[in-house]
C-alpha cells in the first residue's frame, strides 16, 4: 500500500474524537478505501515515532480490541488507554456501539462504489 494512502488512514484515526470509537472498516471507508479494513491494521501497526495518532480508539467491527495472536494481556494498554477516555466495556468485554461508535453508523458507506462501463 502506498504510503499516501496510510496518510489517508492517519487523517482519518486523528479526527476520531476522545471518548469514541470507530472500527477499521469505519477508518477504510472514510478513508476512502472501503473494502480495506485489513490494511488500516497494517497502518496502525506500522506506526513508529512520536506521531500524534490515537491508534487504540480503532477497533474491531465486534467492539472488540483485536491482538496479534497468541499474546496474551495484549489488549490491555488499549483497554487501559479506552478507559481512561471514559469508555467502558460490557461483561463480554465488548464496547457498546450505540454509545462510542464514531461517526454514526448511518454515515458511513462501506464500500467504494464500481462504475459501471
């Protein structure tokens, strides 16, 4: 992926505000990148430096924080980072969409639409 078009995913993560979240599908369609969830972890992961992007209000589209596999506690300093933002989680360890999800769920539009030829 070109390096632009982490900086479009990079603009996007920075206007989530304190408080909510919005998941990675969320990031690509605004980014306009729809369909390309996978590759705004790659992103985040790529992050390095002391750049100003708030990389734990992005999450799973189950509201969950997704880890690398096999790591375990490694959700905690985003859960910890989330909480002191005053969001909170369910019993299953899930973050209620209807009150942190950003933007609106009516506002985004998953996938880049094809024209037709």
């Amino acid at each position: 992926m070109a390096a632009s078009n982490y900086e479009r995913i990079y603009a996007v993560v920075r206007r989530i505000p304190r408080g909510r979240v919005a998941t990675y599908g969320d990031v690509a369609a605004l980014a306009g990148l729809g369909g390309h969830a996978r590759q705004v972890g790659y992103a985040l992961h790529a992050l390095t430096g002391p750049r100003r992007i708030p990389w734990h209000r992005v999450v799973n589209a189950q509201g969950r924080i997704s880890t690398g596999r096999g790591i375990a506690g490694g959700e905690l300093p985003q859960r910890f980072r989330l909480e002191k933002e005053g969001i909170r989680f369910d019993a299953n360890g899930r973050i209620p969409f209807d009150r942190y999800r950003w933007p609106r769920r009516d506002t985004v539009r998953k996938r880049t639409p094809r024209r037709r030829a």
